[in-house]
C-alpha cells in the first residue's frame, strides 16, 4: 500500500509540472498576441511607422514617431533637450500656427493659426494624405527623408574679437537640424500659398516632396545650401 500511495504521489507530481508548463505556454501565446496588436498599431489610426526609419545618427534621437492615435502632450513636456518625447507631427502643426522668424529681424511672419491645434493639425492630415496619392509611398517616411535631406550641417555664428566681430563656422545641433528644417518648410509653403491660389496642405506637400527628391526649388533645400556655403567661406 505504501508503495502504491508513493507511485500515486509522483504521478499527481508530474501531472501538476505537465499542467504549469501548459499554462507557461499559454501565457506566452497571449504575450505574442498582444505584441502583435501593439505592433500593428497606427499613427491616427491611418499610418503604420513601424517600418519608418531615420538614418541620420544624430537626428534619430529627436524624431518621435510613437504611434497614437492623438499626437498632443498638451504641453507637459517642457524639460530642457525633451522635443525627442514630443511627436515630430505635433511638432510640425505647432509650427504650422507660429513658424516664428526669419533672419536677425525677429518678426513674427506667421500666426493665424495661433492655439487652433484642430486646424493645424487638419492641414498636416490633408498634407500626408496629398504626400500619399502622389507618392504612393509611406507619407510620414517620406516627411522624415525630406527632413535628413534639407537639414543644414553647418551654420555661422558671430564671434566677437578685439573690438571687432567676425563670422565663425560653427556645426548645428540636431535637435536645431529637425526644428530649423520644419519652420523652413512650413515658412516656404507659406509663401507658395499665402494670396496665391494653392491651398497650404498643397504647398506644404509639394516642399515636402521636393525636399524628399532633392530638388533644387525647394524653399528648405536652397536655406540649407546658403547655411553650407556661408559656413564654408567662414571657415
């Protein structure tokens, strides 16, 4: 009988490992599922960036694509260096309300669309989904090239020596390489539509795509060959 209780035992054992490793099992399918929902995720409910890349090393770090279905952080992220936790198409549709100055004039250029975060952010969906049907490609993927290619690498700065002041090469951070492209392009489409027949979402597709392809009559890319050149006479 002790024998028989000892066999029952080990069987009840090995029974219970069988059923764990079931449930081990299980769990990790569950795990999978959820991972692969996650990953299907899309930005606006409209478009997949899990495949979006960034290839500039230093411009990775500070282009957000997280995917939501609402890019608005309501402005909580205000620490120093955080626009990398901030989506680069809210981003973009803040300054699509202030695209801020140009120049040394310090003038404001751009604000009628000041705090109407709903109409900005209406005119970047109409301009992606411009960008899309003339492209046939993944629109955001296409804003983020056009960004590596139209950002300067090199600017000028003013330095001041023995009363008198001089131009100085300097090399641009890469947050200010995302910022300062963004406002050119918006700043370049502004002018392309503003009293003129073409729509914003339009004009601002169109910089974007020449941008993407390199163009020499887009607006950013001709700030971005100024900025090079300056900075290469300066040196």
């Amino acid at each position: 009988m002790a024998y028989q209780g000892t066999h029952f035992n080990e069987y009840n054992r090995y029974s219970d490992e069988d059923n764990f490793e079931e449930q081990e099992e299980e769990e990790i399918d569950q795990m999978a599922e959820i991972e692969k929902k996650e990953s299907g995720f899309k930005l606006f409910g409209l478009y997949d960036v899990s495949d979006v890349k960034a290839e500039d090393p230093g411009m990775k770090r500070y282009i957000n694509l997280d995917q939501k279905l609402v890019v608005k952080s309501c402005g909580r992220i205000r620490e120093k260096f955080s626009r990398g936790r901030i989506n680069i198409l809210e981003i973009f549709a803040n300054l699509i309300g202030i695209a801020g100055h140009r120049g040394k004039k310090h003038k404001i250029q751009v604000g009628w669309k000041a705090g109407k975060y709903s109409q900005n952010m209406r005119i970047v969906l109409d301009c992606l989904k411009i960008i899309e049907e003339k492209t046939k490609q993944n629109p955001v993927q296409v804003l983020v090239t056009a960004l590596e290619n139209a950002a300067p690498r090199d600017g000028v700065t003013v330095i001041e020596y023995g009363g008198a002041r001089y131009p100085q090469a300097v090399d641009i951070s890469p947050l200010r390489r995302v910022t300062m492209t963004l406002r050119t392009i918006v700043q370049g489409s502004y002018d392309k539509s503003f009293n003129k027949k073409a729509k914003i979402e339009e004009a601002l597709a169109d910089e974007i795509i020449k941008a993407y392809n390199k163009e020499a009559d887009s607006y950013a890319m001709q700030k971005k060959n100024d900025s090079e050149k300056q900075a290469d006479s300066a040196r």
